[in-house]
C-alpha cells in the first residue's frame, strides 16, 4: 500500500512483495501526475509469507 500520510489517503494498493509491485505502483503513480522519486519515507514487510 502506497498512501499519503500528511493527506491521510492511500495512493495505491495492490498484492504482493516483489519488485513487479514497485514497477506497478510507479506506473500508476505517473498515470496522476506523480512521480517516482518523490516519495520521502518507505516501510517495507519484508516478512517471506
């Protein structure tokens, strides 16, 4: 889940923990006029479930 935490909304949800969840979300990031490289803080799960 990608969200917005001072605009408290999520930006993108999608399943998975690979890198193709990350190619997507970038994709659909640009598709709103976003982009990539703004993103300022990342949590990951990298729990292998």
């Amino acid at each position: 889940m990608f969200a917005d935490l001072e605009g408290r909304r999520v930006l993108f949800a999608t399943e998975g923990k690979d890198h193709w969840m990350f190619e997507e979300s970038a994709r659909e990031l640009g598709r709103h006029n976003g982009h990539q490289h703004a993103s300022s803080r990342i949590a990951m799960d990298m729990n292998g479930r």
